[in-house]
C-alpha cells in the first residue's frame, strides 16, 4: 500500500494524502466503512496512486467522514479546499479526478461544486438516502436517518466542462440510477447482472480501473466507454431501450 500521511483533520473529515509526481491528482472519497465504530478506511488507494500503471506514483488524496453524511456535515467545502491548497503549494496540480464507492461517490460528486475537477468517476451512488425523496431507500438507514440539515438532499451532477462518469448495478441500485436526470457531460453506465456491493469488485477483478481512471483524466471518453462496455456496463439510454 502507498504511505499515507495525514494532511487535514477537520471533525468529521479526515484527508489523507499520498505524494507523488506529475501535474494529476485523484481525491478518492470514503464509503460508509464496514466498522460503524471507526472512521472509514482510505479507498481506491492503488488505483488513485496508479500503482502497477506508468503515471505511478500519482498524487492522490484519501477523504473520510466519520460521521457517514453523504456530503452534508459542516466543513467539506473547506476542508477540500484547504487540502487541494496544501497539495498545490508542493506542486502545481493541472488535472483533479475524484471517485468514490456509494457514499463516497456521492461525495465525489459534491466535490465539482467546491472545487475545480476535471472528471468525476462515481460508483454506486445515491440520488437520495432521505425518506423524503428516496422512501424506498433504506439499507443505509442506520446513518440516513440521523443526518444533520440537508445541504445536498439529492446528489448534484457537475456542471460542464467537468464530466462525470455514473456505474450503476442494476440488481438493487436501478431506482437510485434512474433518479439521476440525465446530463450532457455525463455517461451513465448500468451492468444488468451485477448489484451494489458487486460492482467494484468487479470492474478490479476485470483490470479495468486503472484504465477509467486514465481515460476520464486524459478526456479519452472513447477509451473509457469500451473498458466499461468491456466490462458488461450498458449505456443508461440503451439499457432502457
């Protein structure tokens, strides 16, 4: 594994930082975790830091949230900034990536609202985890139902010239990828065969990480939809169709 620093603390948010080299730098958001009692761990490590790929060793920052808030805890718009402000001071950063598994994608989004990102690459996400959009909704409950005011009730899409990239299982995740409204500088991509917790795995399994992570920094939208069409993900409007 990279050697992780720590760069900011800000209850509830923790950033972890890997050092590296090049003008890149891809923030990976923290999932809910699997120990309710700890912070969540660091996420994507290898493949934020391109270990095994020639942009090793990348930049990357590793953001947690003890509080499990979707994005909506006080502070995340600082504290991303403060971190991206630290990381530039090393070296100048020319491109922002940021990704995220389920909660983490969520904020992988959020995060284009409060600072400059090239792409995003979202896995899972939620539109809304609250009954009162999303009622349906409640495997994460146990979170959900304590969460502080809405400052995101429904997950943001970013605005051009940021592209954003939606994975999506369809066995438990289809309502939560059809509430997404669809945009122009998004591609949604929804695997028919796989679920939520499915997906990652998969796409790891199938090598195809480091290769969405490369495209959607470099632009190559081309590249990136034949690794996920590779992969069994089905673009939104043709799965529909």
């Amino acid at each position: 594994m990279a050697a992780l620093t720590w760069l900011v603390a800000a209850a509830p948010w923790q950033v972890d930082f890997s050092d590296g080299e090049g003008g890149d730098l891809v923030i990976s958001f923290a999932s809910v975790g699997h120990d309710p009692g700890r912070t969540p761990s660091p996420e994507f490590v290898a493949t934020a830091t391109g270990r095994g790929t020639a942009a090793a060793p990348r930049r990357a920052l590793f953001v947690s949230d003890d509080s499990r808030s979707w994005g909506n805890a006080p502070g995340f718009a600082e504290v991303l900034r403060q971190a991206l402000g630290l990381v530039s001071e090393r070296a100048p950063v020319e491109r922002v990536l940021t990704m995220g598994l389920s909660m983490g994608a969520v904020s992988a989004l959020i995060a284009a609202q409060a600072v400059p990102v090239t792409a995003v690459l979202a896995f899972g996400p939620q539109w809304s985890v609250r009954a009162d959009h999303m009622p349906e909704e409640r495997r994460w409950s146990r979170w959900s139902d304590a969460l502080p005011p809405a400052i995101w009730p429904v997950t943001p899409l970013p605005a051009p010239p940021t592209r954003a990239v939606l994975f999506h299982g369809a066995r438990d995740d289809l309502a939560q990828a059809l509430a997404f409204p669809v945009a122009g500088n998004v591609d949604h991509l929804i695997f028919p065969d796989l679920g939520h917790s499915d997906l990652v795995a998969h796409l790891k399994a199938r090598g195809a990480l480091a290769g969405l992570v490369e495209s959607a920094l470099s632009g190559d939208r081309r590249r990136l939809l034949r690794i996920a069409a590779s992969a069994g993900g089905r673009r939104r409007a043709r799965f529909a169709g």
